[in-house]
C-alpha cells in the first residue's frame, strides 16, 4: 500500500490548500483527490490512496467514498462510523452519551 496522503475534497478551501502545503513542506507524497470524479473500482485492489484525509462538504459524497475507500482497506481519517454520527444531527446526541430530553419525528 502507499505510505503516501490522499485528502479527498469536493470543494477546496483554505483548509485544504493549508493542509496539502503543510504535508508537501514535510516532506510527505501528498495528491489531492476530487470526489466529484472519483471512480473506484469494487473488484480491485486500491493501492494508491495511502492514508486518505476525508475533507468532502458533501454528506453523501463524504459517507459513499469514505465507506468505498475503507472497504478496500484504505485507512480514512473522519472515518465512515465519525461521518455517519457527526452528519446526523438524531445519532450525534447519543454518540456523545446525552439523553434526549423530546424529539418529535
């Protein structure tokens, strides 16, 4: 497998370019890699991502490519279980242990 960085975005913001440049500046194989035309293919070995920074705006960009990515063994930082919890406002309460005090559906 790669011993480089992958961060995924769909939209590039400063946050971003900070931390391309910062991994570029240590010395670190560092791609940027745009979600919205990312293609993965299922039945074959992905070796190329190396450890994957997940930076998507998108919910279902972030979730789909994270989930696609793990299940080839790439390691995803903002992992697909992090995405699933921080992007649903009804799981997040009770990822943190709070109790819920009412909530209408």
């Amino acid at each position: 497998m790669s011993s480089g960085l992958s961060i995924l975005y769909d939209t590039i913001r400063w946050e971003e370019k900070a931390l391309f440049d910062a991994a570029k500046k240590k010395g670190v194989d560092a791609t940027m890699v745009d979600c919205k035309s990312l293609s993965i293919n299922l039945d074959k070995t992905e070796e190329r991502y190396g450890t994957a920074i997940q930076r998507c705006v998108s919910y279902y960009r972030s979730l789909h490519s994270t989930a696609a990515l793990e299940g080839k063994g790439v390691n995803v930082i903002n992992s697909l279980n992090t995405s699933i919890f921080a992007g649903n406002k009804l799981f997040t309460p009770h990822a943190l242990g709070k109790k819920w005090n009412s909530y209408t559906i």
